[in-house]
C-alpha cells in the first residue's frame, strides 16, 4: 500500500486541527439567535425636550436622528441584528436579541452623552454650587475630578466637532487606561484657539486649564503643558481623556463619545421580555426544508461524480461545521433569512468542488492524463485562479459592506465573508486531502470509473457531439438582455415596488386577551384576514403585539376581531404609528457601502482581466439585480428585509460565473493568441457549462426545498435567489460575454512582434 507523502500528511493533520477546532467550539460556545427564532428584551424609550429645544425635542424629526445615534451605539456595543423604530412622534421601540445584561444595555442606551470642552475661568466658592447650567453655551460652575468647585467659560467646542474616540491602553508608561479623541477640521482649529488661550495664564493657575465635560460631568480637566507658549496651542487635532478608567469604562465611554451625542435625553419608560416574530411551526418547516435541501444536493453531487461526490459531501458538512463554529466565535446573531441564507451558501460552497472535478475531468477523459490522481492534481492546480478570482472579490464585497455599513446589511457581510472562507477551506484544503488519500487506494486506482472523473459527463458529451458557436452573434444576445431588461424594468415604473414595513413605517397596536393566544394561531389567522404580512409577538401572558403596514381604522377593527375570536376579548393598550426600521442613513449607508464593493471589485478584475471583462462582469451583476427587481415588482411582491438580504446574496455571487468564465477565456488567451475572441470565448462557455450548470442544480436543490416547504416569508426569499440564480447564470453567457466581445477593438492593422494579427477583429494579438 503506497504511502502518503509528507504534504499529504501536513495537509491531513491541518484539516484535523480545523475540524476539532470547530467542532469545541460549536459544543461549547452557543450561536445568539435573532429575535424572530428566540425574542430577546424590548425597551421603549420616550424622548424628551430640553431647554434649549423646546417642544422640539419631541418632534418626529429629533426622534428620527435619536433613533440613528442609537443604531450606531447598539452596532459598537456588539448587540447585532436588534430592532430600532420610531413609536409615534416621540417614543422609540428598541428590540435586542439574546442580550444578556438589558440593565446595562439601556443604561448605555439612555445617556445623552453631551460632551463640551470649556476654558477654565478660575476656582468658584462654594455658594456658586447651583448645579449645572442648563445651557452648556452660558458659564457654568461644575466639580472637577477632586471635587474642587471650577467656574468653566462657555463651551468652545461640543460633540459635533468629534470625530471619533478610541479606548488606549499606555503600556510604557503604566498611566492605565485613557480615551483617545480625534477631532474634525474645525474642531481641531477650536481646540488648537482654546489651548493657545489658556496657555497665556502662568503654571498653576487654574486658567491654564481646560475642562473636558460629559453629561454635565468634569470628566477630565487637564493643565497645557509648560512648554506650550502662549498662544501658540495644540495642534495635531487629538487629545486624551485621562482618569481612573478600568477597560470597560474606558471603552464605554469611547463609545458613547464617538457615537455621538443624542440630540434630546431620552427616557426608559418601559422595559420587558418579548417572544419570537415567527412560531415554533415556521421554524420548524425551515429546519426540515434545509435538511432535505442539504441531502438532496449531496446527493447530486453523489450521483454525477460518484466518489468524488461522496468526498465533496463530507467536506460540505465539515464545512457547515466550521461556519457554524465561525459564526458561534464571533458572536454573530443567527436569524431566519440568515439561518437559509446559511444553508444556501452550503449549496453554493459545491461550486469550487464543481470547478475541481469538472477540470480533472478534462484531463483525464479528454486531454488523457493517466491516473485520476494525477487528473485530480492537475485538477486542483487549474481550478486555483478561478476560486481564488472569484472568492476574493466576494471577499472584497463583504468586507466593504461590514465596513461601511450598519445593522443587517452589515450582519450579511459578516455571514458571507465567513461562508466564503469556510468553502474555500473546505474545497482546497478538507477535499484535496480526502480526494488525494481515496486516489491513492490501489482500490480505486484500479477502477478510474469509480471516482466520477473518468467519463465526460453528458452535458459534456452533448456539447462536444455538436459545438454550437453561441458568439457568432454576440450583438444579438445584447439586445436580447436589453429586452429582458424593458420588460422587467418596466414593472418597477408600471406596478411600483411594494415597500414592505421596514421601509415605509407602519402601525403597532399591542392588545390585551381574556386568555392566552397561540402566536402561530394568531399568524395563521391574520394571514387568512388578509394581513399576510403581519408580524406577531407575544409580550405577556394575555398580550399580544401585532406590527403591520399603516391600517385604516376598518382594516384596524378587523385586526382586533380577528385577534377577538381566539382571545375571547381583544382590548387595544397601545396604538402608534411606528417608522421604519431601515432608517434613511442606514439606507444611505448600505447604498454607499454597496457602490464601494462594486468600484473595488471592478477595479480587482480590471487589474487581475482587462477592464472590459471587469466591465462587463459589474454590467452582468447590475442586469441581475435590476431585473429581480423588475421581477418583484411585476409579481407584486414586497420588498422587504427579506429581499434585501436574497438581493445582497444575489450581488455577492452574482459575478462568480463571470469570473470563472473569463477565467477561462484568459487561458486559452494565453495558449493561443491568433484565435479570434469570439471564438475564444465561445470555447470557453462549452468548456464551463457543465460547470455552471451543476454547481446551479445543487443550489437550486435547496431553494426548491425551501420554497416548497419552508413558511411564506422564506418562500419569498427562496424565489427571488431562484429567479437571481437563473437570472445569474443565463447573464454570465449571454450578457457578460457578448459585452466583453463587444467592448473588444475591432480595427487595428498593426500586427504583433510575431506578425499575426487577429482575424476576427482586425486586431494584433496581445498576450493577456
């Protein structure tokens, strides 16, 4: 029996310490579930007015920018996946899933964080000691850090001339921990005035002091430095916050600075524990529906490339495995959408699998290698640039959105970076090792057909027998796209999109029941009213919330008969308009991160292709994503949190096929360069549909299961990543290679250094 050699063993006892490293941590570390699969604590939140703001204070418009500022903290406190909406003009609902200290959280939730930093006036007496002004731009007389009484000037710079603050630990000094504080341009010119000020007055003067304030708190009071002259200032725009900070306090208080001050404090009114938004049946009917996706595709798999298969098959579990552990380490919150976004990246992760054997088999059955382990070799060796193109610009999309962007769509790069890595570990690595040991056994060296890479395939076989030349016409498959493109487009301008709650706001009526409601009963029977789209939870032993689209007040009465008849009797406790929970920045942010990613991802394919393929890649991405929209709106389906998370899938593995078919084309490129382009890229899609095709079956294996099985919510989500995964893959061939065809010169005369010039275009052939 032949022996493995030493990379084969490295490699073997790597993917051991990977497995073991995830399996510890799926055993020990619990995955936070979102507030639809377990509820989590409610905290409403009642802002109010101020002084200096009047009733203003408890306007729609002050509420909404309270609402952002706390979005922000929620995002830095690492409390993922929660629920912020406006709750009528004046009060905000705050849902958080799987918190463990609520105490904590909406106490961080409710300070104002109002920092200033004033000029120091001098000591005051201790008759001054009325409080603090109410007005931080009128003097005030405050206590520093020893309890000395310090008259403080108005307040010449405020939270808004802060940039950002980072919580630092001096290490050479052992000072402890302290606040870092970044300052804007004109904040840095107002602090660099006040210290150049308070450097005119001699050392030990309290007037050579500056006093940096928090809630009407002296937080800290530094002395300028003596070797500061007067006027001259501090540059540079940072400062430090020093005092007895332990970690926690320091980082909280970062937080709080640069997460902004609220423009109005804000009050706790109301803080409880609340149940999950969907019922035990629809969680249920979810698990099934990815269970049989998961068999269904590795059975698939199994039946086209037999042991291979198999072998792809048990690298995809471990791959859900250390997804699963990835998501438990980082603290990720698991939701719904994503628990099958989740399984449909175990669908899609069969793709570099695909790639693998679809390439060994070209060269063992046609280009006749010898053994399948040197096929699977050579296999893996081929494959390597298109997985690695294609997952690095993935990669490229998830990161920016985890950067720039905040609340789910930020969540959703987090889960698609982790799921990216997870699948490339699991087909470089954990397949490699099994495929290698399995080609080795004398077992199957001896029976090639075995291993599902001796024969062809029929997609293969078919396409060979005939070699259909797609590109003759490449203008014609534009204009076809173009088409696409009208029809679909034109149901956003016809029908217009139906924005669901998280958009548009809506109405929260929660009730009171003479007995206790099944939520699912309660679902069930809405959806049956006509209010499919309702989400219920309940808030108590005899109450219920429902949170719908804004209602009139008879749509409203048949909501509280219909929650009447299993309750006995339905008394309405509270009846508010709610805004959106996709707020205008988090939307604004989401736009700004996704612009991002496309611009990076062109700008890697331009680099790693030329840039018309990197043109024609993002153009085929932005035809898929229009045209589901289009989809949508025809159908009239709504667009909702759901969507936006099947349309960010659909955006993130939207550019794969065209990376690997231009991937393709840049190989026989560098093989042949007097081949016309058309015909190059002709040859490429024959050589790649058995690819493409089989890696969409295995994910279309799941969306099926999922939208057949799964609840209405879901099925929503598993037809727009069905029509996105058609939609996809039709793009990559017909849009995305006819453009980059297209795009291509056609009329050059000079030949190359060899002296051929392209016959199809009239071009010189250039090395890629």
């Amino acid at each position: 029996m032949p022996r493995p050699d030493r990379s084969l063993r490295t490699r073997a006892l790597l993917v051991l310490a990977v497995i073991a490293a995830a399996l510890t941590i799926a055993l020990t570390v619990p995955v936070r579930l979102g507030l639809d699969l377990s509820g989590g604590t409610q905290i409403m939140l009642e802002t109010r007015p101020t002084p200096t703001t009047g009733t203003t204070g408890t306007s729609r418009e002050a509420t909404d920018r309270t609402v952002e500022v706390l979005r922000g903290r929620i995002d830095a406190l690492g409390l993922a996946e929660p629920t912020l909406v406006r709750s009528g003009d004046h009060r905000i609902l705050v849902e958080l899933p799987g918190v463990q200290d609520p105490v904590k959280a909406a106490d961080v939730l409710g300070r104002t964080a109002q920092l200033t930093v004033h000029a120091v006036l001098g000591q005051a007496p201790a008759a001054d000691a009325a409080g603090p002004a109410a007005d931080p731009g009128a003097e005030r007389v405050l206590p520093d850090e020893t309890g000395q009484l310090l008259r403080l000037k108005a307040a010449d710079l405020r939270g808004d001339d802060v940039k950002g603050a980072d919580a630092r630990f001096d290490r050479q000094s052992g000072a402890g921990w302290h606040i870092t504080v970044d300052f804007t341009d004109a904040g840095s010119t107002r602090w660099a005035k006040a210290t150049a000020e308070a450097a005119c007055h001699p050392a030990g003067d309290p007037r050579r002091r500056i006093a940096i304030v928090l809630d009407d708190k002296i937080i800290s009071s530094p002395r300028i430095d003596p070797a500061i002259a007067c006027g001259a200032g501090i540059g540079g725009g940072t400062t430090q916050i020093t005092g007895s900070f332990d970690d926690a306090e320091a980082r909280e208080l970062a937080l709080l600075i640069s997460g902004g001050a609220l423009p109005v404090p804000v009050e706790i009114v109301e803080q409880r524990v609340i149940g999950a938004t969907l019922g035990d049946e629809a969680i249920t009917a979810a698990a099934w529906a990815a269970g049989i996706g998961a068999v269904l595709t590795a059975l698939f798999a199994i039946a086209v490339y037999r042991l291979m298969g198999l072998l792809a098959a048990v690298a995809l579990a471990c791959y859900g495995l250390i997804s699963y552990a990835a998501l438990a380490a980082l603290g990720a919150t698991l939701t719904l959408p994503g628990l099958a976004g989740f399984v449909l990246t175990i669908g899609m992760a069969v793709d570099a699998n695909v790639l693998v054997f679809e390439r060994a088999r070209e060269d063992f059955a046609v280009r006749g290698r010898p053994t399948a382990r040197s096929a699977l070799t050579a296999g893996f060796r081929g494959a390597l640039s298109a997985i690695a193109d294609s997952n690095i610009t993935t990669l490229i999309a998830a990161g920016l959105l985890f950067a720039f962007a905040s609340g789910p769509v930020r969540g959703f790069g987090v889960t698609l970076g982790i799921g990216v890595l997870a699948s490339m570990i699991s087909a470089l690595l954990i397949t490699r090792v099994c495929a290698e040991y399995a080609a080795r056994r004398p077992f199957v060296h001896g029976r090639p057909r075995l291993t599902g890479i001796a024969d062809t395939g029929w997609i293969r076989d078919r396409l060979m027998r005939r070699t259909p030349h797609l590109m003759r016409h490449p203008r014609r498959w534009l204009a076809v796209s173009a088409v696409l493109l009208l029809v679909t487009g034109s149901g956003i301008a016809v029908r217009g999109l139906d924005l669901g709650i998280e958009f548009t706001g809506g109405r929260l009526i929660e009730y009171t029941t003479s007995r206790p409601v099944d939520p699912d009963r309660a679902r069930t029977a809405l959806s049956e009213a006509g209010f499919p789209r309702a989400l219920v939870q309940p808030s108590g032993e005899h109450r219920l919330t429902v949170r719908t689209q804004t209602l009139t007040n008879t749509e409203a009465a048949t909501v509280a008969e219909t929650i009447g008849r299993l309750g006995g009797k339905a008394d309405p406790i509270r009846d508010e308009l709610i805004g959106p929970a996709l707020g205008e920045e988090l939307r604004r942010n989401a736009l700004i991160a996704l612009g991002l990613a496309l611009t990076a991802q062109l700008a890697y394919l331009a680099v790693r292709f030329r840039w018309r393929f990197a043109t024609a890649a993002v153009g085929a991405l932005a035809h898929d994503v229009l045209i589901l929209i289009g989809v949508f709106a025809w159908l009239g389906k709504p667009v909702d949190a759901v969507f936006m998370a099947a349309l960010l899938t659909v955006i993130g593995y939207s550019v794969n096929d065209s990376v690997v078919l231009f991937d393709r084309i840049r190989e026989l490129l560098a093989r042949d360069r007097t081949t016309p382009l058309a015909r190059s890229t002709n040859r490429a899609i024959l050589q790649t549909l058995p690819r493409t095709v089989n890696t969409g079956m295995g994910a279309a294996l799941v969306l099926t299961a999922l939208a057949v099985l799964a609840d209405d919510a879901l099925t929503d989500f598993a037809l727009a990543l069905l029509i996105g995964l058609a939609v996809g893959t039709y793009s990559s061939v017909f849009t995305a290679a006819p453009a980059a065809i297209a795009l291509h010169p056609r009329r050059r005369t000079l030949p190359d250094r060899q002296g051929r010039v392209d016959a199809r275009h009239g071009a010189p052939a250039r090395p890629w």
